[in-house]
C-alpha cells in the first residue's frame, strides 16, 4: 500500500518539494547545502535571494502598501541529529545531542558520519538487552556509541573529530505515505522544519508565476541554527527589523493538549519563550477560515520557536508561530498530507489579503 500510494501522489508539489528537501541532511551547523538548493531555485524563479553571514537565505518582496511595514515569515533549514564528542581507541565514536535528539527516538539504526573528507555509515549502539537491569534502564547519551569498524587512522583520513555531525542515513528518513487513499498520512524523519521550508517555497513560486504583489512588504527567511537557539532568526530578525515575525513551523501534539491530528492546521498562543501577538493569531486564524479551514490553538511550556526567541529579545513588536500539527516529534514524524496544503492555503490567504495595521 505504501509503494502504491507515493507512486500515486509522487507528482504532488509537496510531496516533490520534501522528497527533494528530505535528501539534503541539514543538521545544526551544517546547513549550507541546503541553503544552496533554496538560493538556487529563487534565482531559477526570478528572484534575488541574499546570504547573510549568519547563512539565513532571504528574499525581500516590496508590498503594495505605502508603509515601513513589513512582515517575515520564515522556516528554519537545520534539523536535529548528534555529534562527536570524542573518538575511541576501537574506531567506536562518542556522541552528544544536536538540538531535541532523543535516544529513544534515535534508537539504534544506520547513520551517516560527516567527516570533513568523506561521508560514511555507522550504526548506533545502545548496549545489549540481556544484560541485567536493561529492560527497566533509560539510556543517555553518554552511553551511546556510534560503530564505525574502522581504526583511529582511517577515520582521521575521513576527516572525523570531535564535532562531527551525524543523521540518520538516506534510506531510513523517508518520506512513506500510507492510511487512507484519498486522505493519506505521510511519515517521515523528520518534517521539522523542511515541511515550513516547502510552503514558504510554494508561497515564492506562485507569487512570481500568479504575478501578485502582497500589499505588505514581505521578507521569506531559511534560517538556520534553530534546534540549537535561533541564532540565525534572531541575527536576521535583528538586521532587518520586521514590523511582524511568523515562525512557519510544526505544533507537535504533546500531553495535556487539545489538538486533534487531523486537516487542520494549528497555531501558537505562548510557548516556553514568549506570549505571541493577539492581533496575529487573529489575523492569522481569519485567514485560515477564509481559506477553508480552521487553526487549532494550543499552549506548550516546553517547545520553543524562532519566533518566540526573537520577540523574547525585542527584535521584532509582533510575532506569531503558525504550522501542521504532528504526530512523533523528533522522531519519524506522522500528519495528514492535506495538513500541509491546508498550511499553504492559510499563508496564501494571509500575504494576500492581509492589509497589515
């Protein structure tokens, strides 16, 4: 069924856009392939996308709107995974956590090894099951190794130190899609936050192929260093001073909440950094109405957003964090595919018809 479904919806835009997306790994620090990729394709579409030294892409669109308002929506490009820490004497590699890596999300499976010289595999060890007490035992990081089956000198060759980034490799990252034919599931490690970086594509290419002018200047940001404290959004949020920050990215389901996972969209009122904008969540949740859907609300105390750490630090009066709602966060990742359109569809209600204060 599985086979048969992607055959089925391989042509869809999204699922093309992520599948292409899903094959650049992006783990904090290491984004600039997939900064390239973004550069690349806004400048095959007609645009004149800017690097800053921090690696965030971003393309400025003057709005109808005689005003020095403007509006940023960004999608951050890194993605979680883990790094060396230190090298063994039997080719086996220490690691830490990048960003909400979890060992029991990780678990034990093929990864890619990023050394300066050469990509390579390696599987994760977590220890053996038969040892006592290992049934009741939770598993830190610090008792993870990484098995390589090479020596001290081939790695050295390859390029491997100690801050070596590591995901899991291409064929375990997905993406599958399964469930209901005319309304499937799509399941991935992970969507965070390549599913915001392919809307906010979307957005680039049918304002410049439908020749629409948003009557609020508009800034769409790839930002970068996310899971490790938004450096990238607030460097880029502090250079350019947007009247609005929009944070494209996932509401994962966590306990307690009210989100059902479903079509609909959701929507951040407070996160563990910041109270976001009443006047956006409204803005923004008519939108999605008009659009014809609706965004679910939810409260978290524990997940963070680009948004919420720039307007924590001032860098911008109104901010907001809109996005799918998932299943399995920082892990395999599960929505609804139309989750994602009904995302695209709010976003393009709101840059086009939203006339700003």
């Amino acid at each position: 069924m599985e086979l048969d479904l992607y055959e089925k919806y391989k042509q869809n835009e999204i699922i093309q856009l992520f599948s292409e997306l899903l094959a650049i790994p992006s783990p904090s620090g290491m984004e600039d392939k997939l900064a390239d990729y973004i550069f690349t394709k806004c400048t095959e579409w007609g645009y004149d996308p800017i690097k800053d030294y921090a690696g965030n892409v971003y393309i400025q669109i003057t709005g109808q709107k005689d005003s020095e308002e403007t509006c940023c929506l960004a999608a951050h490009m890194d993605e979680i995974g883990l790094m060396v820490t230190k090298i063994n004497s039997d080719g086996t590699l220490d690691v830490e956590r990048v960003g909400g890596s979890l060992t029991w999300k990780f678990g034990e499976r093929p990864v890619e090894i990023f050394g300066d010289h050469k990509t390579f595999q390696g599987v994760t060890s977590m220890g053996s099951g038969h040892a006592a007490g290992s049934v009741q035992s939770m598993i830190e990081w610090k008792d993870v190794k990484i098995i390589t089956g090479l020596s001290l000198e081939v790695l050295k060759n390859y390029g491997v130190k100690p801050g070596t980034l590591i995901v899991p490799q291409q064929s375990d990252r997905g993406p599958i899609l399964f469930g209901n034919e005319t309304n499937p599931m799509i399941a991935a490690w992970t969507f965070d936050d390549k599913m915001g970086v392919v809307a906010l594509l979307r957005l680039l290419n049918a304002l410049k192929t439908q020749k629409v002018t948003p009557f609020v200047s508009l800034v769409i940001a790839f930002t970068t260093t996310e899971e490790i404290g938004c450096f990238g959004a607030k460097f880029l949020a502090q250079s350019l001073n947007p009247t609005y920050f929009i944070a494209v990215d996932g509401c994962p389901i966590a306990s307690p909440s009210p989100m059902e996972l479903d079509s609909r969209p959701g929507i951040r009122i407070r996160d563990r950094t910041y109270f976001y904008s009443r006047n956006l969540i409204k803005e923004l949740s008519e939108s999605a109405k008009n659009a014809g859907t609706e965004l679910q609300q939810v409260v978290y105390t524990v997940s963070g957003s680009d948004a919420g750490y720039v307007g924590n630090i001032g860098a911008s009066p109104q901010t907001a964090c809109v996005g799918h709602i998932r299943e399995n966060s920082h892990g395999f990742e599960v929505a609804y595919l139309s989750v994602f359109e009904n995302l695209y569809k709010t976003l393009w209600e709101f840059i086009t018809s939203w006339k700003g204060s």
